[in-house]
C-alpha cells in the first residue's frame, strides 16, 4: 500500500511540474522555437510550450527599453494578446491599447507583468479601426511623466 501511496505521489509531481505556458514569457517573449532543458542529466523534461511571437520593434525612452510583440494578427471587432518587455527599471503602471494615440474609440487595458520585466493583456481591438491605428503603450515609470509610444500593428 505505500508503495502505491508512493507511486502515485511521484506521478502527480511529474504531471504538476511539466510544461508551463509561461516558460518562454521569461525569455521576454521573444525566443521563438527555443525549449527548456534540465541540469539533471537523469531527468526528462517535456518540452516547453513554443509560441510565435510576431515582432513589433522596440523603442527606447528615457533609460527605458521597450520591446513589442503579438501572439497574431488582430481582427477588428476581436482583442489581441501582447507583451512588452520593458528593461531599465520598473514601471509604476502599464497600459496597452489599438487605435489612434488619443485612444478614442479605444479601450485601455492594464498590462501585468506576468514574468520579470515582462508585461501581457489582452487589448480590445476597434470594430472599426481609424486610418494609421497603431499598438500603443502608456507607461508611468519609476520616476518622471508618463509616456506613451506606438508599434506597427499587424492586421488580418
């Protein structure tokens, strides 16, 4: 009996600690077909969960660096998934939305930074998105005025 106490404690454990969506958020979203590997040479992992990340550049303000990405092509009518990865310290607050610098007809959406330096939400896209709509991001740093800046936005 406790060795199938036993058995079935270490089954659960495998299970818990396989793949975790998140892993490759902590390479700041970026690494695209990377997987993860154990320093225990006796062990097997499972692969690590591999997104493609659509780029879309990176600016920097101030001592901050910003770097964009998407999970796909936004629909209008539908919401996107992004992450920033900001460096050079850590912002009080961030904000992601689609559409004009204005942000009329748009809606913000707070980003959380889910791994260290990495900000995700999922931003609502415009049913209609006015000419030259963008990707934007508001954020209010450690010290000084909050700013915004714009990427590129990739559309279906």
């Amino acid at each position: 009996m406790r060795n199938l106490l036993i058995a079935t404690l270490v089954g659960v454990v495998a299970l818990l600690s396989g793949c975790n969506k998140d892993e490759d958020k902590s390479q700041g979203g970026a690494a695209q077909g990377t997987s993860s590997t154990s320093a225990n040479p006796q062990s097997n992992p499972a692969p690590a969960v591999q997104h493609n990340r659509l780029p879309l550049g990176e600016k920097t303000v101030g001592a901050l660096k910003l770097v964009a990405t998407m999970d796909a092509p936004v629909k209008p009518g539908g919401e996107g998934a992004f992450d920033v990865v900001i460096t050079g310290g850590k912002p009080k607050a961030v904000r992601f939305w689609v559409g004009t610098e204005t942000a009329e007809g748009s809606v913000k959406a707070r980003a959380d930074e889910e791994t260290t330096d990495n900000w995700h939400t999922h931003a609502e896209v415009p049913n209609t998105l006015p000419p030259g709509s963008k990707f934007w991001v508001e954020v209010e740093p450690p010290t000084g005025d909050t700013f915004k800046a714009s990427f590129d936005l990739k559309v279906e």
